[in-house]
C-alpha cells in the first residue's frame, strides 16, 4: 500500500472572547484544509466542520476557511466527515477557556449552554510517564436514539463507533514522504484500534426518549454521532499530560509552557511521552529513588 485517503487534515487558529464567569462572547476562527491533490468531495468538508463546532453557543461567531490543493492524496468522506474534525475543534477550544479560568475539566460543558445535544460522554484515561502509552480506565456513555428501532443494533453501532473514533484521535497515524507516497504501510507502523482499546471499564446506555414528530418512526442515527464523542478521549489524554507537566516542571519549560500546548490528533505514544518532557523518565527515576 502507497497511498490512501484518509481524513481531512485541518489546522485551526483561533481567537476566542469571554468573560470571567465563563460565558464566551466571541470566536473567530481561521481554518486551512488539506484537500490532497484533487477536489473529490473537499467541498463539503467546511460545511460539516462549521455545524459540528456550532453545537455551542459562541456569541459572535466569524471563521475564514480554506481548501488547501497538497501533493498528498485526494482526502476521502468517512464516517461523520468534518464533523469530527469541528467537534475537536470545539472541545479544544472550551478546555482551553476552562483551563484559563482554573475551571474542573467535567465541568467544561457548563461554561456554555449549546443546542440539544443526542449524546454524552466521559472518559478517564492513563498514561505511562516512561513510555507515553494511553490505558482508556473508563468511558461513560450515554446516547438519545429517540424510540430505537433495533436497541441491541444501535447498541453495537455506538460502541464500535467510539471505538473507531479512538483509533482516528489517538493512534491512527500514517506517515508520507515528500512525493506525498505513506511510510507507514503495515499495521506494524500503523496502529488501529484493538480489544485493548476497548475502555477497561464501558458503560453505554441508550435512551429511549419516545415520540418525535420529525423523525422517521422516532428513531435517531445511532452510527456517525457516537464517533465524535471519542474526542473527549483526546481531551483527557491532555489533561492527563497537563498534570504530569505540573508535577514535572523542570522539564517542560516556564510556567506558562507547561499549561499550554498542542496535542495534535492523532495522538501516539510518542507524541504523549514528547509532550510530557523529554527528560521525565530521569525525573521519575529520581522521585521514586529518593
């Protein structure tokens, strides 16, 4: 294998407004995406990335958006396409407002009152100082599928969908050369998701919520929303590194450095154990010598 679509790369700057009770008053954001080497169905990417990142409210909302022509190959529409780009976006912007307040992360959602939302999801993760690998300790999982037509269908198609959301936040990460060609061409390069990904401890409940008159016999997707849910694993992936950066902070810079950075997605060991400081397995070694 030489090539593949894949995903829509998107790299986000964003300003952002609030207040000091937490209200957001304003975002602008300008995004570039990468559409490969031909038009295909870049398109519609935008579109599905803007909805997604307008599930909160933000006041005065403005965004510059632009399709990107690479030497890499023609990006693909997967499941949920832009959708769980926009909701990373989203969910990296109000952590961020969050973080800046000293706010609890499990409290993030209530900075901003947004439209209804079909689900809701929270994750507890783990990681190895010394390696930088991930253990997922728990995923709480709750999603409104209106009256389900097939609970124990739609049951399979949202955890399998958050699972497969994990493998695009955290540990799908193909690699190219400068003619755009992959490097990571084998599993042994490239990690998908497994039965260890699986959180140790996953509770998923469906809701039935009843009649809805503009739905078809009441029911909801139950396939492509659960997979952006998956972001709240990248979310406390870096809140995990936020607090060895605190307990480490020899390693990671000045203050200011240490509470904010980038995760980039995917999010692999490496990048994990990297962003935690390149010299913290010494400092671990010291603290559990002494």
């Amino acid at each position: 294998m030489v090539m593949v679509g894949g995903r829509h790369p998107v790299k986000a700057h964003y300003s952002v407004g609030f207040k000091s009770d937490g209200k957001i008053t304003a975002l602008h954001l300008d995004l570039l995406i990468n559409a490969g080497i031909s038009e295909d169905a870049s398109p519609q990417i935008p579109g599905t990335v803007i909805s997604s990142v307008k599930k909160y409210n933000w006041g005065a909302l403005s965004f510059d958006i632009k399709l990107c022509k690479t030497n890499n190959t023609s990006k693909s529409v997967m499941r949920a396409p832009g959708d769980s780009q926009g909701s990373l976006i989203a969910d990296t912007i109000i952590e961020h407002v969050a973080s800046m307040l000293l706010k609890p992360v499990m409290d993030r959602l209530q900075l901003q009152s947004g439209n209804v939302s079909w689900d809701a999801l929270i994750s507890q993760v783990e990681i190895d100082l010394l390696t930088g690998a991930i253990t997922l300790l728990r995923g709480d999982l709750v999603y409104d599928c209106g009256k389900s037509l097939n609970p124990a269908v739609d049951l399979g198609q949202i955890e399998g969908s958050f699972i497969q959301g994990i493998g695009f936040f955290i540990y799908e990460e193909y690699l190219t050369n400068k003619d755009g060609l992959m490097i990571s061409n084998s599993t042994w390069d490239y990690k998908i998701p497994s039965v260890d990904t699986i959180p140790k401890q996953f509770n998923a409940e469906v809701l039935n919520t009843g009649y809805h008159k503009h739905r078809v016999l009441s029911s909801k997707a139950s396939g492509e929303p659960a997979l952006v849910l998956a972001s709240s694993v990248h979310c406390a992936v870096r809140e995990a590194i936020r607090a060895a950066r605190k307990e480490f902070p020899n390693s990671t810079g000045n203050k200011n450095s240490r509470l904010v950075f980038q995760l980039d997605v995917p999010a692999p060991m490496t990048a994990v154990k990297e962003l935690c400081g390149l010299d913290i397995v010494e400092k671990y070694l010291e603290s559990i010598s002494t």
